[in-house]
C-alpha cells in the first residue's frame, strides 16, 4: 500500500448506530481525530491503526467511551 492511498473503510457510528464510510489516510497510524458522523452529525473519534495482516483498522469512539 502506498502512504499516498486513502482506504474507505464502513463502519457504525457509536451514536446512532447507522453504518457510515469514512476515508482513511495510511499516514494517520496510531493517531486519533475527530469527525462528525454524516448522519446524526454527533463528533465521532477515530483511532487508525494495523491489524496482524498490515491492514489498516479503525475504531470509532463517542464522547462517553473511554480508550
């Protein structure tokens, strides 16, 4: 995978449950930021990083969750 590559990944937003697809920058592993969802428009937090197989993983937080 080049750096340069954005990957979608789909996933459930932590507010409202619907599934959402976002767009993930390999030059973002092991950071975190903060997106709004596209539907309920709540401030999900996003943590990038690789799992065993070198694919990039994402996992979404709300504002209650803790890391």
């Amino acid at each position: 995978m080049t750096l340069e590559q954005l990957t979608e990944k789909s996933l459930a937003c932590p507010y409202c449950g619907e599934m959402i697809n976002v767009l993930i920058d390999p030059s973002d592993l092991a950071q975190q930021y903060i997106e709004d969802c596209q539907v309920c428009c709540k401030p999900i937090t996003f943590f990038i990083s690789e799992n065993v197989d070198d694919e990039l993983f994402v996992r979404a937080y709300s504002k209650d969750d803790t890391f």
